[in-house]
C-alpha cells in the first residue's frame, strides 16, 4: 500500500474531528449539509479524509457546532501538500544535489526532457483520473525539477531512450513534434548527453526495464527505480555495481549523441 504523505494525514484526522463533533451535536451529513452552504457529498469526503475542508466550511461548521474553533486551527495547521509522491521524495531530493545522472527510460520521455504539454499528456493516462488542479501541481513541480539542467554548475546527464518512446504518439501528433523539437535542444546543451536505443537491436542490456543512477557529492552512487506498487531507492554497492555496468553497455549498444541528433532530425523531418 501506498504510504500517505503529511498533507493527506492530516486531511483524514480533520476529517475525523468533523465527524466527531457532527454526531456529538446530533446531526446527520444531510443534516449538516441542509444547514451549511456544503453538500451531504461534499461532507462525506471530507470525513473520509479525500477531500480537504476549506476555511471558509472550517469555519461555518465551527460555528453550527460549537466547536470553539477548533477546525477552523486545525485547516490553518495543515502541513503543504508534497509536491511528489513521499516514496520519491528521498529520490528527489538527491536529484537536486547530483553531479552526475544517467537515466534509461522505456516508456516515455524521462521527466527532466519533458515539455510541459507532453506533461500533462503523462498525467491523463493515469487510471484513476487526477483533477484539474492537481494535476497542474504536478506538472509545475516536473518542471521545476527540470532546473538542475541548468544550474551554475551544471551535472553530467546522460540519457538513453528506447525507439518506441519518440515513436509514439503521446499526446497527439502536435505535442509529439513539439516534444522531439525539445528534445533536440536539449541535446546540444552543455552537459547533457541524449542517446536512442534503436529498435532494431536483436539483444540489449536493458530489457529488465528503466532505472536511474545518479552520483551525490560525496562520490556515492544510489540507483532509483519505479513500478506499479512503489519504487526503490538502492544504496547496495553490490546492486549498484551491476546496474552501472549494465548502463555503460546499453550506451555502447545505443546511437552515439551525433548519430541521436541526425534520428531526431531525421523525425522532425518526417512530422
């Protein structure tokens, strides 16, 4: 199970409080809801801790119920929502910090490469459907990770992508082109390598699917990895070992950067 961040902990305490205080006053969520501006719905994921309780709600209920004010303290002394998942966030905060990254990715483009429309592309094909404004925190948070690219001292970040990934059609023919357009930038900038992993290899290094290394300041490697339940940060020199030789044969077994350069050429040529 996924772990609950900060934000969503304290969402589902507040809404037990509501709760609480709703049946110590008698009232049932249509009750409250009948003589609040808020929907018996509304009230109901609130409790449940899937939807936050607004102040301006903190505050009718406080004063329907006789609370004190103890609500409205409580929505005041939310924590900020995480701006990503807290089983990254380790992760992340290494990134910020790195002086080298190498990433392969076969899915899509890898974040850090990633317009913003391409973006929001990403987040539309998640199953359970993100609202508008989350999804919009999410986007903005990519892309502000996408800043340790260009830093004053600037990493060494190399990148190997699978074919497929610049194949498809994510988004729709219009982000794709502008997508690949960006990608060919960011090829030509200082410090970073892009390198595709074409199709037609008949064996490669990385059929076990994407991974990340990156090296902190102090020379350690970490390896990150994602899947359906998780990811993993892995510190295990033993595992590290493996995957950093596995990286240095997928590059040998991708298109150098200038023949890379020439494939996107070639792909916005075809758009």
């Amino acid at each position: 199970m996924k772990p609950k961040n900060r934000h969503s902990a304290a969402m589902e305490v507040i809404g037990a409080q509501l709760a609480l205080f709703r049946i110590n006053a008698g009232l049932t969520q249509r009750g409250l809801g009948e003589r609040t501006t808020a929907s018996e719905e509304t009230i109901a994921s609130i409790e449940q801790g899937r939807r936050a309780l607004m102040p301006h709600l903190a505050t009718e209920f406080d004063q329907l119920l006789n609370t004190g004010g103890a609500l409205a303290a409580g929505v005041a002394k939310l924590p900020p929502k995480e701006k990503y998942p807290i089983w990254a966030e380790d992760f992340m905060a290494h990134e910020r910090e790195a002086i080298t990254l190498s990433t392969y990715e076969t899915v899509v483009i890898p974040g850090l490469l990633q317009t913003e429309e391409y973006a929001h592309a990403t987040f539309r094909c998640t199953v359970l459907p993100l609202g508008e404004e989350e999804t919009e925190r999410r986007v903005a948070a990519r892309t502000e990770r996408q800043s340790v690219l260009r830093r004053k001292q600037p990493m060494c970040a190399s990148f190997i992508l699978f074919e497929a990934v610049l194949l498809g059609r994510l988004g729709g023919r219009d982000v794709m082109q502008r997508q690949i357009h960006h990608l060919r930038d960011c090829a030509d900038q200082p410090g970073v390598s892009i390198q595709v992993l074409p199709l037609d290899r008949e064996s490669h290094a990385g059929v076990s699917g994407p991974f990340v290394i990156l090296e902190t300041p102090d020379y350690q490697r970490l390896v990150y990895t994602e899947s359906h339940r998780g990811s993993q940060l892995i510190s295990d020199p033993d595992e590290v070992s493996a995957l950093v030789q596995k990286y240095g044969m997928l590059r040998m077994q991708a298109l150098s950067d200038s023949e890379t350069r020439g494939l996107l050429d070639r792909l916005l040529g075809e758009q």
